[in-house]
C-alpha cells in the first residue's frame, strides 16, 4: 500500500468519531441502585433491573442526567428541553434483555462543536496547507503562525447504559476466534454512558486524535469519568470514507470499531484511509462494514456487515416517562462548570506571555497544569520572567517523566514547586547549563534533595569567571596553532573542537554560553 502521505495528496478523507465515555464517577447503575466497582468479583454487582428480568421497572439517576447536561455545556451543545428514552434491539449475550436503553432522535445535548489547534508534526498530515495564508479559512479549518485551527461540529451527546463484557476463553488476546467458551460478567450492564458522535468534519488521524485528547481533558476537567482508555471506560469508534480531492460526493464508510488507546485511534484510521484507497484505486468496491484494529498485526479485519438503523427497531420506552428539563436545572448545572482547559490555556498566555503550543501542553494533563500555576504561585514578582523556563521543564522533563512512569503525579512528588523554581534559577544564573539541569532533575526525584544541594555535591556548577575562562581559551589556542589557521581559513566546523579541549581543562565545568563567545572573538 501507499503510504497515508501519497494517499491523501490524490484522495480526501472523511471522518466521524463516536466517543463513549462511562460515567464512572457516579456511584450506581443508570437504571438501578447496583454499585459502580471497576475490577469487582464477576456477576457481584447485579439485580434484576440491570439483568432485565420480567417485572422489573428502571429509575433514572439523575446525578447521571446532571453529568450529561455539564458535559453538553463544556462542549457548546444545546440543551434539549424535552427529550425521551428508547429501547434500541441488542440481541447478545452481554445484554441481558435483548434491549439496550438508549436515546432517540432528540437527545439531552444537541449542536455542539470544539476548535482544534492543529500544530507541529500533527499540522503536516493535513494536504496542501501552505497554500493558505495565515488567517486565511478554507472549509472548516483557519491557518495559524504554527499550522491551522480545525473547527468540528459536535451532532449530539446522548445518555445510554453500557453492555456487560464478554470473557473469551483459549482465544489468542482474549479475542472469540479461537476460543473454546465464553463467560459474561453484567457488572457493567447498566453503568451510565455518554456518546458524542461529531460531525464528519475531521480530515486526518492527527486531527481524530486531538479531538479525542481534548473531549478527554474536558471529561477530566469537568469530573464525569476517570476516562481510562486501558479500563474501557472511554472508546472510540472511528467512521472514515474516501473521495477524490475536489469532489463533494461522500464515500461509502466503514467503522472502526472500540479503539481505546490514541494510537490505536490514529494509527487504525491511517491504515484504514490506505487501504481503502488500494481497493478504489484498483477498481474494487469499498463496503458498508464494522472493522476491528488488530495493533499487532498493524491492519484492520472485518467483524461484520453495518446494521441499518432499522435494524435496531428503536421505538420508546414504556417504562420511562420523557423529561422535561427545567431552565432552573440546567443553570443549576452550568454552575458548576470549572474552567475548562482551553480556557485556561488561554489565561496562561495572557496572563504569563506563553506561546499557545506551550500553554496547550501545559493543560494536556491536569496535574500538570495545578504544578505550573502553584511554582508561579511561589515565583512571586519574578513569575513573567520565569515562565517560559518554568513551562519548558515542565513540558520537556517533567512529561516526559509521567510518560515512564504509570500513575506518577507531579503533585505528589520530591519535585516540589521549590524545587522547580530552584532549579530554574540555578539555569538562568548560569551556575548550571540546560543540559545538566535534566541531570539534577532526575537526582531530585531519585535522591529527594534539594537541588543546590545535588548541584554541591556533584561538583557541577559552572565557571562562569570571564577572566579565568580566558586564561584558559589562550591557552588552548597557543597549543593548537594549526587548527587555529585553519579555523580562520574558513573551517569553523572547528569550534567544537576548541570548545572540547577548553571544557577538557576545566573538568567539564566551564560555562558554555561563555565560552563560545570568549573563542569566537579570539579565533576571529
């Protein structure tokens, strides 16, 4: 196959998210007073309104109803007053039923969108963006200093129950194919679920995958689910079609289906919009079907043929009455919105000058974003001037840390806020270069000590003497003649080595900035 950088020149790709998020902040079922529990003993958290037994009625939570309501206004939804359950034909084992209870055509969130800012490596998968100019629009994307502002329209957020899981047993990775026997567990059947389905407004994987890293900070901000990729309380199901450049004909689409990871999500998708290129492009025939990521096999393999909406045989539910939600309720709600992390990106430019690529890194996780504002908290009068470094540590070491080690909080660390702004003042004094300050950070979180102390007792504070560090540039240059002609012959690829003999003599501790300096002007 071609690569996904070929393909998108000739062909435009098409693509819908459906995101699935559990309530999991809740503390019961969405129908019944079962307990919500992550990892509980199989079939412990059941009764017969979640197994769907004869006689039973549900009763919705409304603390559910409140989270989708929060979740429709942090995300510019529309707030639909009057709206109604349906029963949606589930005829599979994990549902007990036979039916799940799910949302009609009108849901309690509708209209909504979210901007995304497209930047970096993730701005390079979207065709012929350099011949935009910056603020220049073009369908639902506006170019930027750093790549483009992606706008893309929210269809809906409606309100269902989750399946129960299926446990496949002698199947390779838990998978049905191959196995001898399947159990099922209904401690999920039942928990409160939301679904975002988007317009199809997106165009690449990057933009699939910020969108859901976004909608996954605001969940996280707002405080509806812990949004576990790995635990399943968060998925994503990708819908993509192709059409050739300049054509505004829609492709037949195939779904992607459960992808819980962001690789999964981007890299899915990728081989996908491939793939069904090679079948256009060879004459072949792309069909309506649901299609499974395999991660280790790097392709996407058919599950099935797509239902049809009239396969479902919606119709509404007896057993539960429509709602009809108040102005009071939904102001009652919207109340209780934070500031979403958008929003704070935005106050971190203008309140401390950062770039917006530094802010939107800042807020990419919450616990990182809480120990920024708390290190400028204690900066004080310096804190304009020492935010850029205060960002980029934290961007670059700090991240970077988290990303190797599952579950760590910054917040909760040996780098304390201090701490942080110790270390970037022994940086901006220049008593230690950028270089060794990773070195003292990961002593900090290794040794739980201060970094001045580290920095004394490592021997690594630089010299930063102008008078003792041009004692020792002569002396370099007087015992390296040679090269020193040579250097002002046109050889500057030299400076390293000038730069290595003087830290050679100085035990690794002259000061570099300096340095470079002192032999630029004596070797000119």
């Amino acid at each position: 196959m071609r690569s996904l950088e070929e393909v998108l020149k000739d062909w435009e790709a098409v693509i819908g998210l459906e995101v699935h998020a559990e309530l999991t902040t809740l503390n019961t079922k969405m129908f019944c007073g079962c307990k919500l529990e992550f990892g509980a003993a199989p079939n412990t958290h059941t009764c017969p309104v979640c197994l769907g037994l004869p006689g039973a009625l549900p009763v919705p939570n409304k603390a559910a109803i409140e989270s989708i309501v929060l979740a429709g206004l942090a995300t510019n939804c529309d707030i639909e007053k009057h709206s109604m359950f349906y029963r949606k034909t589930y005829m599979y084992p994990d549902m007990a039923k036979n039916f799940q209870t799910t949302q009609g055509p009108v849901a309690f969130c509708m209209r909504g969108w979210l901007d995304l800012d497209v930047d970096g490596n993730a701005a390079k998968e979207r065709y012929n963006l350099g011949a935009l100019s910056v603020g220049e629009a073009f369908e639902n994307i506006e170019r930027t200093e750093a790549g483009y502002k992606a706008h893309v329209g929210i269809t809906r957020i409606h309100m269902e129950e989750d399946a129960g899981k299926m446990v496949h047993i002698g199947g390779e990775e838990g998978r049905i194919a191959g196995a001898t026997h399947s159990l099922v567990d209904y401690n999920r059947a039942g928990t409160p679920l939301i679904e975002l389905v988007t317009e199809p407004d997106l165009r690449t994987p990057e933009e699939a995958r910020l969108f859901m890293q976004t909608l996954r900070q605001i969940y996280l901000a707002i405080g509806i689910s812990d949004c576990s990729m790995e635990e399943g309380s968060m998925r994503c199901d990708g819908n993509i079609s192709l059409r050739r450049r300049g054509s505004k004909t829609l492709g037949v689409k195939t779904e992607l289906k459960n992808l819980n990871s962001f690789k999964s999500l981007h890299d899915g998708l990728a081989y996908e919009i491939c793939r069904q290129a090679e079948v256009l492009e060879e004459g072949g025939q792309v069909y309506q079907e649901t299609r499974h990521w395999d991660p280790s096999a790097k392709r996407t393999i058919v599950m099935r043929v797509k239902e049809t909406a009239d396969d479902y045989r919606l119709f509404p539910d007896p057993d539960l009455a429509p709602f009809d939600l108040s102005d009071e309720f939904v102001e009652r709600v919207r109340t209780k919105l934070p500031e979403l992390p958008h929003q704070k990106a935005a106050r971190f430019g203008e309140q401390f000058g950062l770039s917006a690529y530094d802010a939107r890194h800042l807020v990419d996780h919450r616990s990182t974003a809480t120990f920024f504002e708390a290190v400028m908290a204690d900066a004080g009068g310096d804190a304009a001037s020492l935010a850029k470094p205060v960002a980029n540590l934290i961007i670059n070491e700090v991240s970077a840390y988290m990303n190797s080690h599952e579950g760590f909080n910054v917040n909760e660390s040996p780098f304390t806020p201090e701490r942080c702004l110790s270390l970037v003042r022994l940086v901006a004094s220049d008593a230690i270069s950028s270089k060794q300050a990773k070195q003292v950070f990961a002593a900090v979180m290794a040794e739980d000590a201060e970094p001045e102390a580290i920095v004394e007792a490592k021997g690594m504070r630089q010299v930063s003497d102008a008078g003792a560090l041009e004692a020792v540039v002569d002396a370099v240059i007087a015992q390296n003649p040679d090269k020193a002609e040579q250097y002002r012959g046109g050889k500057t690829g030299l400076m390293g080595f000038f730069v290595g003999q003087c830290m050679r003599q100085t035990g690794g501790q002259a000061n570099p900035k300096l340095l470079n300096e002192l032999l630029s002007a004596k070797l000119s």
